[in-house]
C-alpha cells in the first residue's frame, strides 16, 4: 500500500485513482493512535452529498482496521482525492445514517456487501466531512 500511495501522490492523483473493477481511490492521511507517527492509506470511498463515506471492512478480517482506530483518537485530518488536498474530520455513522447509508454503500461497491458477510463484528460507516 505504500508503494500505492507514493505513485498517487508523485502523479498528483492521475495514476492510482482507479485500480480496475473498483470506484475511485482516495489517500487517507492519519495519525497513529498509540505511536503518533502520520500514516496514508489508499481507500475506496463513495461520495455522500458533500462528504465522503469509507468502510472500515478489512477484508472481513474479526478486527477493525488500524485507520479506523486512528481516526477515532484524530478525527481531524486531510484527504487527497486525485490532485486535490481536502481537509476532513471523521465521525462513524449513526445508526439512522447506518440503516440508510449501508445499502447504498453495497450497491456502489459490492466487495463492502462481500467483507460484510465475512465477519460478525459490524463493519463502521466513516464519514469525512470537509472543514476549514
């Protein structure tokens, strides 16, 4: 994923964005939560008005993500979506935004509705809100 995140950023977004029979990517930059280091992870994400929403799926793995830990403890951050830089704050769904938010979610990338039925823990909604 490194590898992945460096050629995004170096080409400005142009290449790394799309990756075949998947939605657009999107760098995610966080803090470690217990070593405070800075982090990218390249994600699939789906617009939602003027957000962007992320699934903490891992694959289905038992456990969340490290991203998804990270942002709890540092909810405020910065996206690259293709060449432009976003700054975002993280908050999980509510459970109406949930029940909302999930079968779309499925539709738009059905790899989610597949790590979903991998796993019994519930996989979290992110949604990254743009701030000043």
């Amino acid at each position: 994923m490194r590898g992945h995140a460096a050629v995004y950023k170096a080409t400005g977004g142009r290449i790394g964005g799309r990756l075949p029979g998947l939605p657009s990517l999107l760098l995610l930059d966080h803090v470690g939560a217990k070593s405070g280091r800075p982090r990218t992870t390249p994600l699939v994400y789906m617009p939602v008005s003027q957000s962007m929403l992320i699934v903490a799926s891992k694959g289905g793995h038992p456990r969340h993500p490290g991203w998804f830990h990270n942002l709890r403890a540092h909810p405020d951050t910065e996206v690259q979506v293709g060449g432009k830089r976003i700054k975002v704050r993280a908050r999980e769904a509510d459970a109406e935004e949930r029940r909302r938010l999930w079968p779309e979610a499925a539709d738009y990338n059905p790899h989610w509705g597949r790590y979903r039925e991998r796993t019994s823990r519930e996989i979290p909604l992110v949604l990254l809100e743009p701030r000043s």
